[in-house]
C-alpha cells in the first residue's frame, strides 16, 4: 500500500526535476578573461563585470578567445581594443564523460536504496523478535508456575 509520505516525496522530486535546468554537454570551452571595464566603450555598463565565456560543445582545435569571446564582447569592447582583450583570455577545452557520471550516481542510489531496505528490515525484525521473547518469558513463567503446582502441590493443572 502506497504511504502518503510516499506520494508527498515523489511529487517534490518530481517537481525537483522539472524545474532543474541544467547543462549536460560533455564537452566546453572556458576562457577567462579580464573584467571588459578596462576595454570598454562605456565604462559603467553592467554587462563590464563579466570573466568567464563558455560555450558548449566546440572541438578542442576550435577552443580560443576569437571563436568563444568575440562575439559576445563584440558591442562592448571598443573596437581598437578587441586584440588585446582576446590577446589577455585563457581558452581551456573540458570534457567529462556523462555516461560514467550516470552509472556513478545509478550506483550510489542502489546503494542507498539496499540500505534503506535493510534498515525498514532490521527496525521491523526488531519489534518481531520483541514480541517473540516476550511470548517466550510469558510461556516459561506459565511453564514455571504448572512444575510448581504439579511438583509442589502435587495438584494438576486447574
């Protein structure tokens, strides 16, 4: 029978991952770049703070400050800086293997799953093993009280 603890966990995990958004790319390029305020044409823009450009699923071969930064700094840096801002980025090319990542996680919540098990396990085996040496002490004492009576009292069982 489902529990309504049951229900209530499964619709906030389910909630949890419909509105987790999230980048699952298994290759990037990262560059770092110095804060756009010392090149740019206005210098009290926000858009001046930004350091970090990535974008997804470029080849490593592909992965430099032209291909990844240019464009999105394009309206920002004054146009006879450009060079040197590109000049100051460091490109590096990531990749992570997604498909290990999974398995890792199916693993771990196995894990976590058998371990739940055994502990509902152990908790009601407890309470049963209670209650069957309590039956066991109430059986002896009945035990105990008929010897006394049949080997005592040399009377039988009333």
């Amino acid at each position: 029978m489902i529990n309504l603890h049951h229900i209530y966990a499964l619709i906030i995990l389910l909630s949890f991952v419909h509105f987790c958004q999230a980048n699952f790319e298994d290759s990037r390029c990262r560059c770092t770049c110095p804060s756009t305020r010392y090149f740019a044409v206005n210098g009290s823009s926000s858009e001046n703070q930004r350091r970090y450009y990535t974008k997804t699923n470029v080849d490593a071969g592909l992965c430099n400050p032209q291909t990844v930064v240019k464009q999105i700094v394009y309206g920002i840096v004054n146009d006879a800086h450009i060079d040197a801002f590109l000049a100051n980025c460091d490109c590096k090319h990531e990749s992570r293997n997604t498909i290990l990542l999974k398995v890792s996680l199916m693993f771990l919540y196995g894990s976590f799953q058998k371990l739940c098990v055994i502990t509902v396990f152990n908790c009601s085996a407890t309470k049963v093993l209670n209650r069957v040496e309590a039956e066991k002490n109430k059986w002896k004492s009945s035990v105990e009280e008929q010897r006394t009576k049949v080997f005592g009292e040399h009377s039988m069982l009333n």
